[in-house]
C-alpha cells in the first residue's frame, strides 16, 4: 500500500495562500507537531513529470536560502506538497508595507542570488523569481533569512498577473516573450528587477495590463531611475555595487548578464567596504614620489602631496582612512581630497604594502578552483543546445568526443595560465603584465586588493568559456556542412 498524506500529516483549517489552482494551507506532522505548509493542487493543474522530478530532487537537498520541501504525495484526488513553514509572509508583502534600508536592499538580494546559485548547481532554473516567492523566516536569534519558495509551478498568491509564458509579467525575461531559447540567466534579470523594485517600491516595469508590460519589456531598455546610484561619487563604493548590480543584471541581451559567482562577489563586496573598517592612525606626511608602483600610473590624474597636520587630520568619508593626497576630479578642475585607498583604485601602492597585497592573494589563489568557473559539461550542454535547432541531424552522440576535446583543450590552457598565476604571485613578479590588467579591473570601484586578481581570473575563465563555446559551435557547423554535401552527393 503506497504511503498517503493523511498518514503523516494534519492539515489545520487555516489558508497561508491560494492561487488558480491551488491551495497552501497550515499543517501539522503527526509524529512531533512540527508545523509546515501543504501545498494542494487539484487535478485540473498539469504538473509534468519533469516538475515532479525536480520537486523530489528537491527534498533531497537544504539550503538555507532555499524553502526546504520536506515530502511528496502524488494522490489521484490531489498533488500535496509539504514544505517548511514560514510564517514572516512574502517579500511582497513586506514591500506593501514599509520601505527597506540600502543596508537591507544588499543583504536581501545577496540571500536571493545564494539561493539561486544552489538551484542553478543542481540544474534548476526557477523561471518565476519575484517577491511573491520570497519568503521570509526570523531564526532564533532574530536574524532574518528570506528564502525562494515555488519552483516551476502555479503561484502561492495571484495578487499580481501572471503569464502563462512562465514568469509573472513584471518580471519576464525578453528572450521568454520572443519565444527564444532561454537558460538559468532569465532568473539574474528578474533579480536585477527586484532590486529596482525593493528601490523604488514599483516595478520598472509597470502597467495597467499584461500586454502594457510585455511591450515596455519588448521597447524600453532599462535604466537606472535614482541618480545617486546612476551617477555615484567617484569612491562611494557603496553606491557604485548597487549600480554594477542594476546594470550588470537588467540586459536584454543574456550573453551580457552576469553570472551568478560575480553577483554574489560584488554584493558581498559592499560589506567589506563597512564603516566598521579598523585603521592605524599615522600622520606622517607621504610624499608621491616615494610611492613605488606595480603597475603604469594612469597619466591623467596628478597626485600631488598633501600634507596633513595632526590636529586638522580629516577621514576619507568614503573608505574611513586618513586624507593624505588631492586628486584631479572629472572634469580636470575639481579637487578631491583622496585617503590612500583612493590611489588603490587607480593601481598606486607602497612598495611594502603591495607585497603584503600579493601576499595575501596567494592565500585565495590557494582556495581558488578553476573548475568552479568553468565547467565542462556546462559547455558541451550549450553547444548541443545549439544543435537542437537541426532537428534531422541524427549524428549527436557522435560529436560529443569530439566537443569535449576541444573543451578538454581550452581548460588545459586556462589551468597553464593559471599555474603562472600562482608562480607570479609567490615570487612577488610585480613586473608581470596580467598583474598590471588585473590591478586596473574596474578602477572606479573600490575593491579588497586580493579580490583584484581573484576578479582576473574570473573573467579569465569567463573568456575561455566563450571561446571553448565558440570552437564547439563552429565545429558543429563544420559538421553540418559535411552532412549536407554528403547528401546533396547521393541525388
């Protein structure tokens, strides 16, 4: 006899929500009175067997940032899915009720994008990320933790339009409208929105009906609305995450968003940059010629000595360091008073402090994985993707060996760059040109020194990625070609 929910489970007359074909209510376990969410779906709801799978891979696995769905009962009256129990409500309801810090904004989003990034390693793509599907929980210690709830399937709570093109109309990633293929980057564009959203308290993507939203999606590319984030300070790091996040994530072109590992990176970077940053006051004045560089200085800033006098010392409002030097704002004739974080960003470094820097780069380049960032089968599953479009090609499982060699190439020569890397580092080669790009990555944000180097590689990966992809695509053609002449021979 299979194992039914009434079994194991109470169901207490009280509704946490209710969608077109669904109902979540308030339920308890039998054996401890442990209180969870039972999700009901009658049958008029065709659930896949796909869903079904990724529902019960699901329930293998827990994630903090991740609704933890505990047991499946596939009944012929009833599809009953029971989950952890939040009772904080959604980020929608949240966002109804009260406006969010940019301190709240960072930590809200950055727990959205881990939970994203343990769905996508397991090869799930959720398509319909929106506030209604965060779900907030408050730990014992008061921490609040906001978790991704309803994977794929109907919503919770229909307060808002949905599609049935998969996602909820605010959200809905161009390349989904046009009915093109689209990949986990469709859930990094709904984030970008949310973001905007947790802002602005409307979407950007706003309207009277679905059809009004879709063709805003379809003809208005997207901009940043609040100047202090589209035109951040030069070193308000701060600010400049939360554009980088905005602009790097709300593309209409996939190829062009950035993947999740950044994301997090980049968020995370903002707490690094807290007020909390301790500094060892020195007032000794700092000459610029006694400052030794491992790199080209940019030409276009001067940097002349600033001598600061112990009782007018000021902090650099933007790193909370000393003020020791002036630089040339962006129009050549504003002055900006500039700590010696500031000339960080633009590649300037005292000769022993750089050495600590490389220092401590060689402890992350340690932990580093270079399959981390470039995966595999992750590429061969995207040139194979591009082959589905030839549907009478029938020779797949014959290219895989041959795709994979030319992966296998590509990750040989990103693992040799990466071993000189590693030599570079250790031997404290400062005359190494990849560390001079590194060190000029993103020169107007503020970022931890060994992040510099560890952001290089990333995109080195990244570069080798595309390319890997790019042979495999080729070599696909190439073969379709050949397929093609060969039939054209027998006419």
């Amino acid at each position: 006899m299979r194992n039914r929910y009434e079994q194991y489970y109470e169901t207490k007359n009280q509704l946490l929500g209710q969608g077109a074909f669904s109902q979540v209510f308030l339920g308890v376990k039998k054996s401890n009175q442990q209180k969870v969410a039972v999700k009901i779906s009658n049958r008029n709801l065709a659930i896949s067997q796909q869903e079904k799978m990724i529902l019960k891979q699901l329930s293998q696995f827990k994630h903090q940032n991740v609704v933890q769905l505990l047991d499946i009962f596939d009944q012929p009256e009833a599809l009953f899915i029971v989950q952890e129990y939040c009772p904080g409500g959604t980020l929608y309801e949240m966002m109804t009720t009260k406006s969010f810090t940019e301190e709240q904004i960072v930590n809200i989003a950055l727990q959205i994008a881990n939970g994203l990034a343990f769905l996508h390693s397991k090869n799930i793509v959720h398509r319909d990320i929106k506030p209604e599907n965060i779900l907030r929980y408050v730990d014992e210690q008061g921490v609040e933790i906001y978790k991704i709830t309803d994977f794929g399937l109907s919503s919770v709570k229909l307060d808002r339009m949905t599609t049935t093109k998969v996602g909820t109309a605010y959200y809905v990633a161009p390349e989904i409208l046009e009915k093109q293929q689209y990949d986990k980057s469709v859930d990094i564009w709904a984030l970008g929105l949310i973001v905007d959203e947790l802002i602005h308290k409307t979407p950007f993507y706003n309207g009277l009906t679905e059809e009004e939203v879709f063709g805003k999606i379809r003809a208005i590319s997207y901009i940043i609305r609040d100047s202090q984030y589209a035109k951040p300070a030069i070193f308000d790091t701060k600010k400049n995450v939360i554009k980088n996040i905005l602009i790097n994530s709300i593309q209409k072109d996939p190829k062009l968003r950035k993947e999740l590992p950044w994301i997090i990176q980049t968020l995370s970077e903002y707490y690094q940059q807290s007020p909390n940053i301790s500094f060892k006051k020195d007032y000794r004045n700092l000459s610029f010629q006694s400052q030794t560089t491992s790199c080209e200085q940019p030409q276009m800033f001067q940097i002349p000595t600033y001598s600061v006098d112990q009782q007018q010392a000021e902090e650099c409002p933007y790193h909370q360091q000393l003020i020791k030097y002036k630089i040339l704002g962006n129009d050549d004739n504003t002055i900006i008073n500039a700590c010696q974080k500031c000339l960080q960003i633009y590649g300037v470094f005292d000769q022993v402090e750089f050495q600590q820097y490389l220092e401590q780069t060689n402890v992350e380049l340690i932990n580093f994985s270079v399959d981390f960032y470039f995966s595999q089968n992750e590429i061969i599953i995207e040139a194979l993707k591009f082959l589905n479009q030839f549907k009478h090609f029938s020779e797949k499982e014959k290219l895989i060996s041959e795709l994979r060699n030319i992966v296998i190439k590509h990750n040989k020569i990103l693992r040799q760059e990466y071993i000189q890397y590693q030599d570079d580092v250790q031997s404290m080669n400062i005359n190494a040109k990849w560390i001079n790009d590194a060190l000029k990555m993103n020169q107007t944000i503020s970022k931890d020194m060994p992040n510099k180097i560890v952001l290089y590689l990333i995109s080195k990966c990244q570069e080798r990625k595309d390319l890997s992809l790019l042979e495999c695509r080729e070599f696909i053609k190439e073969q379709l070609i050949s397929l093609q002449q060969y039939i054209v021979s027998l006419l």
